[in-house]
C-alpha cells in the first residue's frame, strides 16, 4: 500500500530540514529498508529509508528544498496504484471520489493536467495550485500569490525557487513602473564581488538561533579573574597520577559542577515563562567545526570523576571534530562552556545558547603583576566572561556564581581524588624550590665565560673561541634554546587546549650568520600527531603567537617559520 515519504524529526529542537540528495529518481524501484534519500537537519544530516517495497512515484521536494518535520517529501506505492488519496493529502484537500488507475511511470512522471472548463473558479484559489510545501510557506512569507505561477518543480509543482523567482520578477516590475533603480542599501552598487557564500542549514540554523538568543534574552556579562597557579599545578599532578591524560579543561569542569552545585539558578533553563533547575550539570562544550560551532553535551559531570570527565570529554569532542556524532550527543545540555583562550583572546561576551540562562566564556592565560608581602611579582591569571540572562537571574546572584568558581579553581585540591591530593602534599612537602620569576643574575669570570643564577637554578656560558671560549654555549645559543622551547612550548599547549595528542614534537632554531651580530632566525618545527595537515598547521601558527620570546623579535631580525611531518 502507497505512503508518504515524510520529512523525519531528528530530536526536539529540530524546526526545519533540507533534502541533500536523492538516491532514486521517481519510477525506480526501492526496497523496505533501503535508503531513499539523504537530509540534513540543524546540527546533523541522516538518510530516509523506505518503509515498505514499491516505486517512488513523485518527488514532491527536490534537493536543496527545506520544510518542517512531518511534511511529505515523496510519494512511493505500487506502479499501478491509484495514489490520488495520497496526492490530496499533498494538497490537502479530499481525496478523488473516482480516480483513474496511475499509468505505469516511465521514470518522468506527467504533471496533472486539467481543462479551463473543468478547473472552473478553482483556477482562481491558490488552495488548488500543486505546489511544493516549501514553496506555500515562501509563499506566504513573502506575501505572494501562487496562481499563475508556472511550476518547475518535481511533477511540474511549484517549488519554493518559482516563488522568490516570481517574487523577484515583481519587485523588478515596481521598480520599472516607478522609474526607479533598485540601488543596494548597504551603498555597495559599482562594488566588485570577489565571493558570495549561501549559508548551509547548520550556519543558517546557528545564525538564526543566536539572533533569536540575542533578541529574547537580555544578555548581561560578567568579567573576572583567576589566578590561575594552582589550577595548573592540578592539571600537572593529576595527568601525571592518573592513568588518563588530564589538562586544565577537566579540572576546569570539576570546579564549574561544585560552582553549579552551589548556585543551581545557573544550571537551568527558561522556556514559556518557567524557570526549571536540574539536578544533572549537563555542561555543553563548544566545538568548532567547519560549518561552524557545535555544542556537545557532557552529561551528569557532577556525578563523574576526574578520569571519567577527562576520558569522556575527549571521545565526545573526537567525534563531533571526526563528524561521527548524532543529535542526541548536542541535547540536554543545561550549561555552556565556550573556550577562545586558544586563540589568544583575553575577554569577549558569549552568547547564550537557548533555552539555557547561562554560558561561561574562558579566555587565555596570562600573566599579571600581583602586589604581595615579598613585593610585586607575576603570577598566570585566567580570565572569565559570564554571560546570563538577566530576566531570570541578577547580577549580584552571577558575581556570587563567579566568586565561587574562581574560589574553586584557585583552590582545587579538595574537589580532586585523593591520590591526586596526595601527591601534590608530597610534592609540597619536598625542598622547596624558588623559581626565577623572571628575574636572573649573571656571573662573569676572568677568562669571560660565566654562570647565570635564575632562583634555584643556574647554568654556564661561554664566549666564542674568536674571543678565548672552550667551545661552550654562548648567549645566543642560550636565546636560541629560549625562543625554540618557547615555541616548543607553546604548540604543545596549543595541542593539549584542542585534544590533540602529539607523537613528535620538536623545534631547531638557527641564527645568521654564525658570528657576530643576528641578521635573521630560522626555526624548523617537526611535529606528528593524531590530527590532520590543516589541526597541526594551526597549532604552528598558534603557537608561534603566544611565544613570548618571539614576540621580542625586532622589525628587522625576521623570523622564518616553517614545519613539517617526520
């Protein structure tokens, strides 16, 4: 028996999906189970099986259409079955008292066709009109009347293309009765156009949701810092204890379910007037992708341990980054975690991802003069944007939800496991070593070699034999071993922020000429890994950006950058 081949709803907060392809043209032949066609949907694409054997009689969408779940798409029934029912359903009308047997399809199937007599005064109702369900909703947007337009859709239905079309056409006519050119209102007639880009469902989709977010919502953000210390010394004990790789995000996770636990205003959402709160801290984490920005949801984290929440949150991002994801990995998500940091951004102000109230923004570390008992010295902060909707909370209620976040995350050891706890009271109990602080002291001896002091540590250094050196490093061989660990570095944070797991890194540096004055660096990075050309690239360029030895770099002591695979 004939059916509807319809649009399917690919989770709740699907309104709208786009035939990509078809897999069969109408007339062929498909089997139960075999898929017919391939969609997309706001945040994931997915293929239509049919349901039963039979024929797809009508193509009632074509590709690149849209239209909401639960509107026909196709027609599949016997090769001589009477599908009138079916195609009044389309139109939704009534089905035809006496219909006349479906000719057998020849793989181009016929548009109806009707005589003036017959069509009588229905000629006139748009009601009566076969077109595409996509293209009555343009039509209705648009204000334009679908009579007398000439299909050129599956069937000969108008289609959603026919519409703006003859839209268009009567926009021009205005003009034309107007005597008027139609000039752009952004000023950019005579401009020469270098690209244009249509949206794709999920850009569009992202794009539609955030303006609506920015509409709705009354957004207010909230900026402060962390000192950020402690949280690495975290990050550091716990992937070293562990038997999971652990880096700042995780422990980052942790201190924002205790922040939540404290404050569960903030895990919620507001939809018809309602605040609900949750009992799960489903924390979203933004992803970018090529088609834009995905939030995949890390359920339940307060209910995870450390490892669990370190474990999960990198298969979860592995497969959005690889596209093996589904739509019930982006739902149920009641909070939002964006991070830019890795681009070096120090503040910006999220927006909130509907219909949650909150969202946190992390920006990059760095670091700041901090007033203490023993002077003035520098210690890594970590900034914070919270963004909320003021309609539901205030911004006293977010400065306390920042005031204790930023509590746990300079104080993380007591929500940590207890082997992680432990081994950082050892290591705390140990000599205690004094860092350099950026402060250093050099020694000079009568044959012009040398020792630098830098807190507990020191190293020797040596002139050149031009001048009386025993061969040893020399200053600048001591800045190129900066600038290259720098770089080293930096790419290997860049790598830990993404997920990436690096097999290879390592960085040569070289100065011209050999002696005397630098007129040029080179430094050649080799680096493996589980990511593609364009990750690894990024991580070069990044890196390169936040290296704060190169940023000393004059004008003119170029720096040649460049990387390669082993």
């Amino acid at each position: 028996m004939g059916y509807l081949v319809k649009m399917p709803k690919l989770g709740m907060e699907m309104s709208e999906g786009t035939v990509v392809e078809w897999l069969f043209e109408e007339g062929d032949s498909v089997e139960a189970d075999e898929p017919i066609a391939e969609i997309e949907s706001e945040k994931t694409s997915a293929e239509i099986e049919a349901r039963e054997d039979g024929v797809l009689r009508q193509i009632l969408l074509a590709e690149g259409e849209t239209c909401e779940p639960g509107d026909p798409i196709g027609i599949v029934a016997g090769p001589d079955e009477d599908i009138s029912d079916l195609e009044a359903a389309v139109e939704g009308g009534e089905p035809t008292p006496e219909a006349e047997p479906t000719a057998e399809p020849t793989g181009e199937a016929e548009p109806e066709e009707t005589t003036a007599e017959e069509s009588g005064d229905a000629a006139d109702s748009a009601a009566d009109v076969k077109a595409t369900p996509r293209a009555r909703k343009r039509a209705e947007e648009l204000g334009v009347d679908l009579v007398g337009i000439e299909g050129t859709g599956p069937s000969g239905a108008v289609s959603a293309d026919d519409v703006e079309a003859a839209a268009e056409a009567a926009t021009e006519r205005q003009a034309e009765a107007d005597e008027e050119p139609v000039e752009s209102a952004a000023g950019t007639a005579g401009l020469t156009v270098s690209e244009e880009r249509t949206f794709g469902q999920m850009r569009q989709t992202i794009a539609n949701r955030l303006g609506e977010s920015y509409r709705e919502a009354v957004h207010v953000t909230e900026h402060r810092h962390a000192d950020a210390e402690a949280l690495l010394s975290a990050a550091d004990v716990a992937d070293a204890e562990l038997e999971v790789d652990v880096s700042i995000p995780d422990i980052l996770l942790v201190a924002l379910s205790a922040a939540l636990e404290e404050h569960p205003e903030f895990n919620a959402t507001f939809e018809e007037d309602t605040h609900r709160l949750y009992e799960e801290h489903n924390v979203g984490i933004a992803v970018d992708v090529e088609q834009g920005l995905l939030t995949p949801v890390l359920r339940d984290v307060g209910s995870l341990s450390l490892d669990e929440i370190a474990k999960r949150r990198r298969e979860i991002t592995t497969r959005v980054l690889e596209g093996d994801y589904d739509m019930s990995d982006l739902q149920g998500g009641t909070f939002t975690v964006t991070n830019l940091g890795m681009f070096g951004v120090e503040q910006f102000d999220p927006i909130i991802n509907p219909p949650q109230i909150a969202i946190l923004g992390v920006n990059a570390i760095d670091e700041q003069p901090v007033r203490g008992d023993d002077g003035v010295t520098f210690r890594r902060q970590l900034p914070l944007s919270l963004s909320f909707d003021h309609r539901v909370v205030d911004g006293a209620d977010a400065a306390r939800f920042l005031g204790t976040l930023v509590e746990h995350l300079e104080e993380p050891w007591p929500l940590l496991p207890d082997a992680v706890s432990a081994a950082a009271d050892v290591a705390a109990s140990d000599e205690e070593v004094e860092l350099p602080e950026r402060t250093v002291t050099t020694h000079l001896r009568e044959d012009l070699s040398g020792w630098i002091e830098a807190g507990s540590f020191e190293w020797e250094f040596d002139v050149t034999e031009k001048f009386g050196g025993s061969g040893g490093p020399t200053p600048v061989d001591y800045y190129l071993g900066a600038l290259s660990s720098c770089l080293a570095s930096s790419i290997g944070i860049q790598a830990d922020i993404r997920d990436v797991e690096l097999s290879e890194l390592s960085v040569e540096a070289e100065a011209t000429p050999e002696e005397g004055s630098v007129e040029s660096l080179a430094a050649q990075v080799t680096i493996d890994g589980d990511a593609d050309d364009e990750t690894l690239e990024r991580l070069v360029e990044n890196g390169e950006r936040t290296c704060h030895v190169a940023e000393l770099l004059r004008e003119d002591v170029p720096l040649e950058l460049d990387w390669e695979r082993p």
